[in-house]
C-alpha cells in the first residue's frame, strides 16, 4: 500500500464554472505497474469510503483476493468533497486562511470524473484494464465510460444508476435536513452538524438495508421489553460510528454530487449516453436492493451495446455490494475469463 498526495498546478474549474486554485487529490495505489501498463485497475469509491479500498472492500482486493495487488496495479483515488484527504470543505482556504465549510463550491459527479482524470494523467495511465465501482462509485464509472477520455478495456457497475432517482434524491434531502436543522452546521466548525450528521446516518442505514436484513439482525427475542430496542440501539450506534470518522460538511455536499448525476446532462438522452459506451460491461444489482433497484442496473445493461447484467441474492439490500464478496468474486471472475459469452445477454 501506498498513499500520495498529488497537488494540481492549474486551477480546476468545476461543472459549475467556479474554480479551485489549489486541488489536491489523496490516492492509494496497491501493486506494480506492468512493463506495458495492461494492468490498471481502477476503483471508484462510495460515498463516505476512503481510498484503501483494501480497508473497505475485502474479499474482492486483497492478497488473497480476485483483485490482488501481486497481479494488478489497484489505484483508487479520494473523490473531491471526502473528509479522507482531497480538497473538502474542512480545507484551508488560500484567500481567508481558514476553512472553506460552506463556501467551498457544489461539485457534480462531473467534477469528481474530471479530477480522477487528472489524476490518471499525472500517473501517465492511458489505459485501465478494470474500471470498477458500486453506488457512488458506479456512478462516477458510468460517467468516465460515457466521457471517453480515457481508454477503458472492461467496466463493472454495482448497485447504481445511469441519472439518480427521484427516491435516492429524496433520501439524501431528508439526510441534509436533519444536518441543517442542526444549528451548530453554520458555525464554522469542524464538529458542526455532528448531531445532525448521526441523524442523517441514520436515515441513510435504512434504504442501505431493508425489512428483511433489520428482522434478521435487530429483532428482540424479549417480549416484555417496552424499550431500549436492539434496533433502536443499532440505529444510536451506527449514527454515532460516523461521527467519529467524518464531517457533516464533506458528508453534505457528497450527498448533493450523488443527486447530480445524470448522464444526459450535455449529451442527448441516457440512451444515448449509455450506448456511447463500447466497453466490455458487466452490470451488477442485489436482488433486495431498494435504495438503487435492479431495474435501474437492467436498464443500463439493455443501453449499454457490450453489457450483460447478474443478479447478487442478499438479505443486506444495497450494502450487499459490499457484503457479498464471494458472489461478487464469482461472478467477476466469470465476466473477466469469458467475457464473450457474457456480452449482449437479455436483461
């Protein structure tokens, strides 16, 4: 494992015409890079993931693992906005001397591709074998695709979409009430809107999950208890784990990229978006996901022309993506050792 910091030397202009003068990009690579660079996988990571994906994505990259770094040069970079160390809104501003918080500018996840591209450049990368993410992450591969500025022999999309639904929007607008109702979210401080930060975690816990999987694992086997709830607990526990390892600015405006995404913006349909992308394609959804359901990744696949689409069984909704690594790994595998007979299979 190795992070770098790569310190853009022009300002970065954002989908929105303001600029950063100052862009700073926090990325790990894992691996070599062969003689002639044929190994490059690149990992698009979620929404509040860091960029040791070997930290957050086990089973699938790992030294024993279908991605492993003895085979593959693995690079996964830190998103624009991320409390993990890229430019955010935690970050000094040059013009004042203190942090941007809210003045920092809305990105898209435009803006996000723009900067892996980037950072790809500076890498003197031209080529990745794999392109690979899940949720936010399949929402930055799909646009890379679509932008065709890099070369890219095989994508793999889990649990996204091509343009985010009004039910994610919705989600993530009742995220971002309960941080602004947060009072202490405007008062220019690192730990503002931390109260409303575990709120929105918890909002958030239940379209990752669903019925079934809080059944499962938060159900009270005491019939008398009137209170204290396993799942009343869960729901304290996993606010306040967050918390610990993020922001509410950084976790605010992410949540507004995530809304962002549309692949028809500037191009002339989804569609036609999506045909535009002539790579291998392996689309992948869980079967109980209802924060990105599968007819979303089933329409991807239907536009995408070298596209096939697997379906994961998970009683875990969308966190199966990162949960089910040995279906995952299964089905990965399979798509990379015969992609032909994965191309252009009815969704």
């Amino acid at each position: 494992m190795s992070r770098h910091i790569y310190q853009h030397q022009e300002p970065f202009v954002f989908e929105n015409g303001r600029e950063l003068i100052d862009l700073q990009i926090s990325y790990e690579v894992f691996g070599e890079l062969n003689a002639d660079r044929s190994n490059v996988v690149w990992v698009c990571h979620a929404l509040t993931a860091n960029a040791n994906v070997l930290d957050w994505w086990p089973g699938l990259f790992g030294t024993d693992d279908l991605f492993n770094p003895n085979d593959y040069y693995i690079v996964c970079a830190n998103v624009i906005g991320s409390a993990y160390g890229s430019s955010n809104p935690l970050s000094t501003n040059p013009a004042t001397g203190q942090p941007y918080y809210l003045s920092f500018p809305e990105f898209t996840v435009k803006d996000l591709v723009n900067a892996h591209q980037l950072l790809a450049a500076h890498l003197d990368i031209s080529q990745i074998e794999v392109l690979i993410g899940g949720s936010l992450g399949g929402q930055q591969a799909l646009e890379w695709a679509a932008s065709k500025t890099i070369a890219i022999n095989q994508l793999i999309v889990v649990g996204t979409n091509a343009v985010h639904s009004p039910w994610g929007i919705a989600f993530n607008e009742s995220q971002r009430l309960a941080i602004t109702a947060d009072r202490t979210f405007y008062a220019n401080h690192p730990d503002g809107g931390a109260k409303g930060l575990k709120v929105a975690r918890s909002i958030a816990l239940l379209s990752y999950r669903n019925y079934i999987t809080y059944d499962h694992t938060q159900r009270d086997t005491d019939d008398n208890k009137v209170n204290d709830y396993k799942a009343a607990s869960y729901q304290n526990y996993q606010g306040e784990k967050l918390v610990k390892r993020y922001n509410a600015y950084s976790y605010f405006y992410l949540t507004k990229a995530m809304d962002s995404h549309n692949l028809a913006r500037g191009r002339a349909s989804l569609e036609a978006a999506l045909a535009g992308i002539n790579c291998s394609t392996l689309v992948l959804g869980v079967n109980t996901d209802i924060l990105f359901p599968v007819d979303e990744q089933k329409f991807i696949a239907r536009h995408i022309p070298n596209a096939s689409y697997r379906e994961i069984e998970s009683s875990y909704g969308h966190d199966g993506f990162l949960i089910e690594t040995k279906k995952l790994t299964a089905i990965i595998h399979n798509f990379l050792e015969n992609k032909k007979e994965y191309i252009n299979e009815l969704v």
